[in-house]
C-alpha cells in the first residue's frame, strides 16, 4: 500500500455521496481534539493533510480520502464539541447513523485521549462501531504526554470504560512522535488485504 498516493476525495453530507465501489474504508473517529487529523497526517507521513486544529465541531460532513486507489480512509467529524447547536448536532447524528448502517465500514478506528478516562460520548462512539459487527481498535493518543509508570493503568481504564471485547486492540500512539504507527499500519494493512 503506498501511503504517498494519497488524495481527498469528497465530503459526503448525505448517503448518495458515499464511495460504493466496494474498497475497503478505513474510519477514523473521536472527539473534537483529540488529535483525530494529526493522527491520520502522522499514518500517511503527511503535514497538512487532514486538517489540524481550527475550529472543533464545525464541520458535519465525512470526508473521504482515497490511499493508493485500494482502499479509503474515512475522517469522520469530531464530536462532543459543546457549542454546537442541536440543530447541528442532530444533523451530525443523522449523517452518522445513515453510514454507520450503510454497510460500508471495513475497520473503525476510534481515537481516545490516553490521559483521560474516555467521556460518554465516546462510549456512545465505541458503541456504534461495536453494533456494526465488523472489527474494531482504539487508538489512545498523546501516548508522549504521560508517564511509563501510567500506561498501563490507563489504558485498562479505556477497555474497562468502554467496555471493550477482549479481541479489540488498544493500541497507545503518538501522533507527535509517531510511536505506535507500525501497530496501527499493520492493522490497516492486515483489513484491507483480508
Ligand atoms: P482533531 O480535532 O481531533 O483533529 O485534533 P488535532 O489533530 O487538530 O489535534 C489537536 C491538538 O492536539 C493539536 O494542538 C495537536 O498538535 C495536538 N496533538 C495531537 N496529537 C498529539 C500527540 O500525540 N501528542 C501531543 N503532545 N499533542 C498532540
């Protein structure tokens, strides 16, 4: 898979706007600020290429990059941002539900806060991709900002909150320094060959 032969293809606001051509799509989900477009930059080696920082919550497409032309990443918009209105966060939730049953999801990739004991919303999130029955891995980012002695401690507090099945993988990373990109890459290698 050439990581480098990378390219957006659209942000879909509704049903019809989502790829069909059977390729497999990678989904990368979190909250606003969890470092969601750092860590699809640092998995393709790039700076700029999903967005970073700006404003949380603004957006309410999906949007959909092509990788090597044999599969897709999916950046879904980030969530629990809470100066969004209902209105917008219904719409959100709308567009969000019609893709979670959309059949299309080949791999979820929920990325969580390390540091942090994961939020209801990001159950909520887990939850979703866990009802879609296809496979499943939380990446627990900004691995750099907490001490050796603290990860595996939080990362049982991950599994336990969300209430993780046994056979998905936490997988800690780094999105600054890229610790944890081969674990995740070889994930996404494995499912897209499969
Ligand atoms: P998004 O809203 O989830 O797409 O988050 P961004 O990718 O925009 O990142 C939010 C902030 O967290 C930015 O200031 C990033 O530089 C920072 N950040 C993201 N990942 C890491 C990480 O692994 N370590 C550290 N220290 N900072 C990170």
């Amino acid at each position: 898979l050439n990581l480098h032969n990378a390219e957006f293809i659209r942000s879909a606001v509704k049903t019809a706007d989502f790829p069909a051509d059977g390729l497999p799509q990678i989904v990368f989900a979190g909250k606003s600020n969890v470092g969601k477009s750092s860590t699809i930059n640092k998995i393709l080696n790039r700076r700029n290429f999903a967005r970073v920082g700006g404003q949380p919550g603004k957006t309410i497409h999906i949007n959909f990059f092509s990788i090597d032309k044999q599969a897709y990443f999916v950046d879904l918009p980030g969530y629990g941002y809470a100066k969004v209105s209902k209105t917008e966060r219904d719409r959100w939730a709308g567009l969000l539900e019609t893709y979670f049953t959309s059949g299309l999801i080949t791999l979820g990739l929920q990325i969580v806060d390390i540091r942090h004991k994961p939020t209801a919303d990001d159950k909520t999130m887990a939850d979703c991709f866990l009802g879609t029955g296809q496979p499943f891995a939380v990446i627990a980012n900004k691995w750099d900002k907490i001490k050796k002695s603290e990860l595996e401690g939080n990362v049982a507090r991950i599994r336990e909150t969300l209430l993780l099945p046994e056979e998905v993988p936490v997988i800690p990373f780094s999105a600054e320094k890229g610790t944890g990109r081969d674990e995740i890459l070889a994930l996404i290698e494995e499912h897209i060959a499969a």
